[in-house]
C-alpha cells in the first residue's frame, strides 16, 4: 500500500565499449571519467569476489565468472568477453510523509552480485532469517556487496538471494550507487 518515492539513473558501465555515453550526464564533467574509473574497479573487486566464491562451491576459481561472461552468441564465453555490469543511480528526495512511502519496495536483484555505494543517509534494508527487517550499517566509504538472482541460482541454492529495500528520509535525500554485476 505505500507508494515508491525515488527517481533513477539507469546505464550501462562496463565494458566500456558496451556503454552508450551519449546517455550518461555531461553534468558535472567529472561524471565520465570518475564513473568509468568506478567501473573497472568494480569490475576487478566482482572478479576478485566471484574467484572466492567459486573455490566455495569447491569448483576452479574462474568457474562463476566464466559462466556469466558476456557471449558474442551461442557457446561458451570467449577470453576477450567480459562481465557485463550495470549502473544504477538512486535518488530518493526527502519524504514529508516516510510513514506512507518506501525509496523501492522489497525485491531481489537479478544480478549475480550487486555493489552498494550511499552518500551516507541510511535507508537500505535487508530481510534477515528472522522475517525481521535490518538497516545495513552505512559506514563511509564502503561498499555494501550482496548475492542476487543469477548467483542462487548457479550455486544451486548455496548462496541465497537477498531480499533488500529502500527506505525514504524526512530528514535528508538519499543516494544510492549500485552497481550489477
């Protein structure tokens, strides 16, 4: 019953010959660069990640990222090809009235792992085994990592989806950075 209250950005970070910079902001100019630089750290710390999480399963450490490479058609993933990640930029303006709205309501990301940068409002929550709602901890200067969709699903389970959402503020506006890998 409450409404969403949030406006995005949504485009493509990585690779960068993938993404259509005409559609990124041209304001601040710094945008491009800093948000490319962004997108090959990222995109190194998700091939990092997904080497650990592989050798959990107790498969060959480039397995997990080797099967969600980007494929030039049918077959297997070429060496060239390369993680496909996704920005999204949350803005959710102050709220008069947080008591009937919520930033997005309560939903698991596609993605196989999902990287969440915030301008230090506190506002994400995530489901625990309790049924009960937490708000991660914003600490500044982290980024907050979880497992979606694609990742339960390759693991067999073994890694769990999670259940988030995005709280409003009266207070302050909330930006979120996430990116998909």
């Amino acid at each position: 019953g409450k409404r969403e209250w949030e406006d995005y950005l949504f485009h493509m970070l990585h690779p960068d010959a993938r993404a259509d910079h005409a559609l990124w902001p041209a304001h601040p100019p710094e945008y491009v660069p800093v948000t490319k630089t962004f997108g090959e750290h990222v995109s190194a710390l998700s091939s990092r990640l997904l080497a650990i999480l592989s050798l959990g399963l107790g498969v060959p450490a480039d397995t997990l990222e080797r099967c969600l490479r980007l494929t030039s058609g049918e077959g297997e993933a070429r060496e060239e090809d390369d993680l496909l990640l996704k920005l999204k930029i949350n803005y959710y303006p102050r709220c008069p009235q947080p008591e009937l709205a919520v930033g997005v309501e309560a939903h698991t990301d596609v993605s196989a792992l999902s990287f969440i940068l915030t301008n230090g409002v506190p506002g994400l929550q995530v489901l625990d085994s309790s049924g009960a709602w937490v708000t991660a901890r914003d600490e500044p200067g982290t980024l907050v990592v979880h497992v979606g969709d694609a990742l339960e699903i390759l693991s067999n389970g073994r890694y769990t989806s999670v259940l988030h959402r995005g709280l409003v503020n009266r207070q302050a506006v909330r930006v979120s950075w996430v990116v998909f890998a």
